[in-house]
C-alpha cells in the first residue's frame, strides 16, 4: 500500500438531533471533531413513519415568501 496518499481515519463524535451521541471513526473532519446531523433515524420519516417538512437553509421559507401559501386553499385562482 501507498503512504501518504490515503485520509486520516480518526475518532469523531455524532451528535443526533435529540442530543444523544456517540462515537465513531471516519474520514470526515478533524481528529476529535464532532458531526452534528440535521437528520437522522430518529427524525427521517422513512425510519419513524411521519411525513414532516425540513427546513434546512431556509429553503422551505424562502418558497414560502416567494410562492405565498400555493396549493393550501383548496381552491385556485379562477
């Protein structure tokens, strides 16, 4: 095998969404860095069997203030 050309593969620690973690090794990161996830099994509807909608980076807002509230009336424009 090569040297020096594969990443360091160091302990970090996962945090969940609900503040559990653990620990891990990984390529990710820094040497004792951490991973916070924005999903995970616990909250991922394919896992728990809720549909909710994820706002990450604002995305779901910002359609929102651009496209208003479309498709939630019932009704349409006429």
């Amino acid at each position: 095998m090569k040297e020096k050309i594969h990443p360091s593969y160091h302990e970090l620690t996962v945090v969940m969404t609900d503040g559990s973690s653990f620990k891990t090794r990984s390529t990710y990161g820094e040497p004792g860095g951490t991973l916070r996830l924005d999903i995970d099994p616990k909250t991922h509807p394919a896992w728990t069997g809720v549909s909710k909608m994820v706002d990450r980076g604002g995305r779901v807002s910002r359609f929102n203030e651009k496209f208003g509230a479309l498709g939630r009336s019932g009704g349409g424009k006429k």
